[in-house]
C-alpha cells in the first residue's frame, strides 16, 4: 500500500524534523503509518498518561476504558528507578529492558507513544524509549486531536495491559546507552559544581518548564514541604509556551520567534554553539522533555540538550539554601 512520504517530512502541519530516533507526527501522520504496518513491522501504540499525584484521575484505569487500539500502558512511575527518594527517576538499563520486553514491544516495532492530557507525559516517555536506543520513535501530537478526528478508539474493557505476551527486548549495548545518557542527562553533582563555578551561566542556557510562579518563589510547589524557587542563572520557560491552547505543539515558525524575541535565541544563528548546549529541568524531570521535543524535534536544532533528571524536587532538597533563589 502506498503512503504519502509528505506525512513523514519535517513541516509545520504533520511531523516535526527528525531527531535521532524521535519525531512527532499528527494523528493524520499516524493513521497513514498505520495503513503501512504489518506482522513484520508493526505499529504499537504506548499510552504514558500520568497525572500529578493531587490529581483524582487514574491514567491505568483511563487506559482499561479506552485507548488506541493495540496499545500498551507505560506506568511512568514502575518504568523508573527502583528505591528512589525521588519520583520517575530514569530506570536502570535492566529494569527499562524487562519493563518493555512485559510490554510486548520488540526491538523493531514503531512506538507511538500518547497520553490522554495532550502533550504532557507523554515527551518524556518517547524520549525514555529514544535514550535507550529503540530506532523509530513517534510521538502523537495529540490523543485529544486525535479523537475530534473521529479515527478509531478502543474501548473495550480489559482487564489486563490489553493481552500482550512478553517478549525478549533487544537492546543497545551498555557502552551506547552510556553514551547516550552522558550526552543527554546532568546529575546533580555535574550541576551543582557548574553553579558554584559559575560556569553554568557561561556554558549553558538553563531553562526551567515549571511555572513562572513557582520558579520565582510566589507560589508554592505542589508537594508538601518542598521550598519553591530556581538554580541560579536559569530561565523560566512555562512548557506551556511552546503549546497551542488544544495542547499540541506550536509550529516550528512560531516557535523560533518564542525562542528568539523572548529569550534572544536564534536558532537559524550559527552562533548559539559558544555555548555548550542548553540543560532543561522542570518538578520532577515531566515536563522538562517537553521543551526538550519542542527545540529538537520540532525546531529541529542540533544544539546539544541535557536532561537534569531529579529537577527541582531534587535540588530543592539537596542543594546549599544560598543556591535555592527566590524573586520574593
């Protein structure tokens, strides 16, 4: 069957630019994928709803009630690093491999992952399965347009991850998946050395996805205890500024005009690499993927990014009190 390549091209209508392993696609985009699958290149859908925990929603019953058909849930807090202190911490490259191989997901098959809220949970999820080195990543931008679409839903009741058999997932070796964390991940060690050097304003662009009222300290975070605030010499970016209100992403055009007349970033400029790339954080390492997507994947820049994992639920409680700024 013939698909419209169009589709798969970088644009501002149905997918982002490639981004090593990552793209976003439309629902559009992912129907015509669809329409090209077969027993030896299969298409599976990843529901990676998740919701903040004084939510009342429950992403794993949604998931039972209806979800794209032939899917797979990807429970963001068991995919994660057993016995921390902090939340979704990134897993470890055994529990990430027996945690797909229970999903049914093999080494070829076209993830698309999704989630109910429109872009939210759903970045960090595909950038999980893209860091651990599955080769064709999709993200659906969004389920809701999706479904004004009328495409098809599944909404059988289930009572188990939709009948999957496990299977044996084939990895990267441990020597690429290193690699690719080194790359793309900051420790808070690595983060609390640039601070107190300095160098994290002269080497990087910090930006924070949490609100703006948390990030100055106005408002308090949502778990309890927890001081709001920001690391020193970073911006506030709201990941909301890179969505349309209906929660999918802007288009490239309207995002390298957000970047450069807010933040004096162009990145159609040769000149951003000075620097040695651009670190994203958020509360707890969510929505930080966002902007993380919204400059690779869809504006398609090739300035490095780095992930700080443990975000501001980890710094708030390990760093010294003179690196916790407030604007109050």
């Amino acid at each position: 069957m013939h698909i419209d390549q169009s589709l798969f091209q970088p644009n501002d209508s149905e997918l982002g630019t490639m981004s090593k392993n990552l793209l976003t696609i439309s629902p559009k985009g992912f129907r015509a994928l669809l329409s090209g699958a077969s027993s030896t290149s299969r298409v599976i859908p990843v529901d990676a709803t998740w919701y903040m925990p004084n939510s009342p929603h429950n992403a794993r019953k949604q998931f039972k009630e209806e979800r794209l058909e032939n899917g797979v849930f990807f429970d963001l807090d068991s995919v994660a690093l057993p016995d921390s202190k902090y939340p979704h911490m990134l897993p470890t490259f055994e529990h990430f491999k027996n945690s797909v191989s229970q999903l049914g997901i093999k080494k070829d098959d076209k993830v698309v992952v999704y989630d109910k809220q429109g872009i939210f949970s759903s970045p960090r999820v595909a950038w999980n399965f893209s860091l651990f080195g599955h080769q064709n990543v999709y993200l659906l931008d969004n389920y809701n347009t999706y479904k004004k679409s009328e495409y098809p839903l599944d909404t059988k009741s289930i009572d188990t991850n939709n009948g999957v058999e496990n299977v044996q997932y084939e990895t990267i070796s441990n020597e690429k998946f290193d690699s690719n964390y080194k790359s793309q991940v900051i420790e808070y060690t690595e983060l609390l050395d640039l601070v107190k050097s300095g160098k994290l304003e002269e080497d990087y662009v910090f930006f924070d996805a949490r609100s703006t009222d948390r990030f100055t300290g106005e408002s308090p975070e949502p778990r309890p205890g927890l001081p709001s605030g920001h690391v020193p010499s970073s911006l506030s970016l709201p990941f909301t500024k890179v969505l349309n209100t209906d929660k999918t992403f802007k288009s490239r055009s309207e995002l390298i005009e957000l970047f450069k007349n807010d933040y004096g970033i162009d990145f159609e400029s040769s000149d951003f690499p000075k620097k040695h790339g651009i670190i994203v954080s958020c509360g707890t390492g969510v929505t930080a993927v966002i902007l993380r997507v919204a400059i690779e994947s869809v504006i398609g820049s090739t300035v490095p990014i780095r992930v700080y994992d443990g975000s501001w639920t980890e710094w708030a409680q390990r760093a010294p009190s003179e690196f916790i700024i407030t604007d109050v």
